[in-house]
C-alpha cells in the first residue's frame, strides 16, 4: 500500500513538474499563406480534371522553418516564427485550393483522392525567401510542368518568379512580403495551366 502510494506521489509530482514547464516560454507565431481569388483575364473553362502532387523542394525548403538569405550562398531561418505546415505542403493546399478559387478546371486533387485524372501540376520549389541582398525583398521562385497523366507526356513547361519588397526584415513584414509575391505566383500558374489545357 505504502509503495503505491508512493508511486502515485511521485507520478503526480512528475505531472505537476510537466506542466508548469508548459508555461515556461511562449511558443513562436504560425504563420499561413493564403491563395487568390481573383484571376484577371482568365476567361474559359477547362473540363479537364488535374493532381497537385506534393512539390519537390531542396531540404533548405523542404521545412516550416521560415528562410532568410542574409547573403547569396547563405540560407538561414527566422527564430521567431515558423509555417503552418512544412512548404511544400502548404504551397500544394494553397495551389489547389488556387485552381478551386478560379472555378474555371472541373475538379482538382491531391493524390488519394480517387480522381480520374487528366493532367498533372509538378511543381519544383527554387527560392522561398526573403533576400537581403540588394534591398529587402521576398522571392518566390518555382518550376511547374504540366504532364499527361496517361502517357508521362510533359505537355508544357514554365518557371514562375515573383519578387515583392518588405519594409524590413521582421518575420512578420517577411511573410507578408512572401504571401504577396506568392499570389502572384499563384494567379499565373492557374492561368497558364487553364490555358494549356
């Protein structure tokens, strides 16, 4: 009984001791991206049903570590903020629910969803940063290619790039400045992918 007794102190002990640590320090921000809404010039419709897989990216990128590239060669990560997913997942959600937003595909989807599909949007993460050389800016770059699900044909092939200033170099300025350029990357996907296809 007495053993029990000193095993049940000890456990709650350890419990208490867990959670006046959870307390301790404060956890950094979540940040998000959003997806566009508005497509400018972007007339038709394509019946055609596409896969987002999930995007390739360089381990550097391949984190919800948020990166900063104080020079060149150099790839570090703000402390004091993080995305809510890793990248590439995030850039995949925000890309589908892109081509959803448009309401000018028939259907997209991730892989798993059942979807019979058409065309597949492979997309490759080169720059998802913000650079301090040569002024404060966010810089987003990916490669996308627009394959023939049936036959592995590429149909099409382009490199996206958007450039968006930031007022300084807080993790908060910095994810707003990569949102903006990131839309724009966005818009122009779904409409060259809506007119390819």
């Amino acid at each position: 009984m007495r053993l029990k007794s000193l095993l049940l102190s000890a456990l709650l002990a350890g419990v208490l001791a867990g959670c006046g640590s959870l307390g301790g320090s404060t956890p950094p921000p979540i940040y998000d991206l959003s997806a566009p809404r508005d497509f400018p010039g972007l007339t038709g419709r394509t019946s055609a049903q596409l896969l987002v897989p999930p995007p390739k990216a360089v381990r550097a990128l391949d984190t919800q570590s948020i990166a900063i590239k104080p020079d060149v060669s150099v790839i570090t990560y703000f402390g004091d903020g993080q995305w809510s997913d890793t990248l590439p997942k995030l850039i995949q959600a925000r890309l589908v629910e892109s081509f959803e937003n448009s309401g000018r595909v028939r259907a997209v989807g991730r892989p798993g969803e059942g979807l019979l599909i058409h065309y597949q949007v492979v997309v490759d993460v080169r720059s998802f940063q913000l650079e301090l050389t040569g002024g404060k800016r966010a810089v987003v770059e990916v490669a996308v290619k627009l394959l023939h699900d049936r036959n592995g044909r590429v149909v099409a092939q382009k490199i996206f790039h958007a450039e968006a200033p930031s007022p300084s170099d807080r993790v908060a300025d910095a994810v707003a400045a990569m949102d903006s350029a990131f839309d724009a990357v966005l818009t122009e996907i779904v409409t060259w992918v809506v007119r390819k296809v």
